[in-house]
C-alpha cells in the first residue's frame, strides 16, 4: 500500500509508470512531474479506467474512498465512469440553469405577453433585488431560507408589500422552471405568511349626504390655481 511519502518522492521517468495502493487503485507519475489518480476495475468483461483525481488535491485517504465508493457502485451494477460522467453533465447543466438565467427567461416571456410598462418595471426592480442573494445560484438548489433572505431584506427596511410583490415574482419564477423542467420544487410556496403584512392606512371617507353635498360646492367655488396639479379646472355648466 502507498504512503504519502512514497508518493510525494516518486520522480518522473522518460514514461510515465504506475505506483499501486492496491484493489485497483493506483497513482500514475506523469513524465511532466503530475501524479494522477485511477482505479482500473471490468464492467460487463471489459477493463476500464476511472480517473479520480491529481494529486495533491485528492489525497490519499480521498482516493481510498472514491475506490471503495466505485466498488460499492459495481456491487450494484453500476458503471463508474458513467456515473461520474451523468454527474458531471449534471452539474454542468445546473451551473447553466442558475437563479438568473432561469428568471431573465421568464421575464423575456413577461415581456412577450406584454405586460403594462409600469408592471415589467416593478418586476424588473424586484428581480434586480434577488439577484443580490440568488443571481448564481443554481435553481435546484435554492431552498426556503434561501428564498426568506430575500423577503426578510426588503421587509427590514420597512417595504413590506415590496415584500409581499417579491414572494409573488419568486414563485412565479420557481413555476416556470418547474414548467420547463429545470426544477421539481418551489421552495417560495410554503413561505406564505412568513412576513409581516403590510400596515394598512384607512382614509376617512364621507358617508352623509349633507357633508358629500358640501364638499361638492367647495369644490365647484375653488377658485385656486388647479394647473399647478397637472391637470385643467373644469369649465362651470
């Protein structure tokens, strides 16, 4: 079996050659001075190769393990190569599919159901705020708390139906990459209730006849500039 000291001193050579750890497992001196790890193992009466890693960033004890890891693979009928490369495929599509991308496509879609000005503005300004939390985050992998951080920053400063709006633009988000398969949850549904509501202001309202009556005449005797307010005084009957 290796030691670490076998391997640090092992030298190149005009070729590179092979310094077994045992049940498969071996280090490969390169003739430029690197030290790659690999597990020769058969699949299906075949003889293949796993590549494991370099070394030093995949340590002895490492390698031990991704060895006894592939041979638990075997055991259950797996190919380890193959596993190894569905998981690299699949993080490179998650790394494609991150909270951003996701997002921009949903709201290039806002954009072509055309939504009034003033909506794909607020969306695009609530957007810009998640992005500070979620932007490279790849969609699977943003969970509740995730989610609750962005909430909770907009209702720290005291915007709670900014919070509200946020939570509706994130599930949104999350439902249209379930739609189109990039995710299998919405970690925004179960964040209902989660924030505090916003505090509703009620505005007195008139509700005799006498008093609507005069409010009516002091409007029509206003005699003050009304185009100061952006709009005309209407013409008496």
């Amino acid at each position: 079996m290796l030691t670490h000291i076998a391997i640090a001193n092992a030298k190149p050579a005009a070729k590179p050659y092979n310094l077994p750890d045992g049940d498969g497992l071996f280090v490969t001196i390169q003739t430029n001075g690197s030290k790659l790890w690999r597990f020769r193992y058969r699949f299906h009466q075949r003889q293949k190769t796993l590549h494991i890693g370099q070394w030093p960033d995949v340590s002895l004890a490492d390698a031990r393990m991704a060895r006894e890891e592939a041979r638990r693979q075997l055991a259950a009928g797996l190919d380890p190569a193959q596993v190894k490369r569905q998981a690299c495929e699949a993080a490179r599509i998650a790394a494609g599919n991150t909270f951003r991308a996701v997002a921009e496509e949903w709201y290039r879609k806002c954009v072509d159901e055309s939504l009034a000005d003033v909506t794909l503005r607020k969306i695009r300004w609530l957007l810009d705020i998640a992005y500070e939390t979620l932007a490279t985050q790849p969609i699977t992998a943003i969970s509740p708390p995730n989610c609750l951080a962005v909430l909770r920053k907009l209702e720290g400063t005291g915007r709670r139906e900014s919070a509200r709006r946020m939570r509706r633009v994130l599930d949104r988000v999350f439902r249209y990459a379930i739609w189109t398969g990039r995710a299998s949850l919405n970690p925004s549904s179960d964040l209902r209730g989660a924030i505090a509501a916003p505090i509703v202001t009620n505005i007195a309202a008139i509700t005799k006849a006498g008093a609507a009556g005069a409010l009516m005449r002091r409007i029509e005797g206003y005699q003050g500039q009304a185009k100061r307010r952006g709009c005309r005084r209407p013409r008496r009957a």
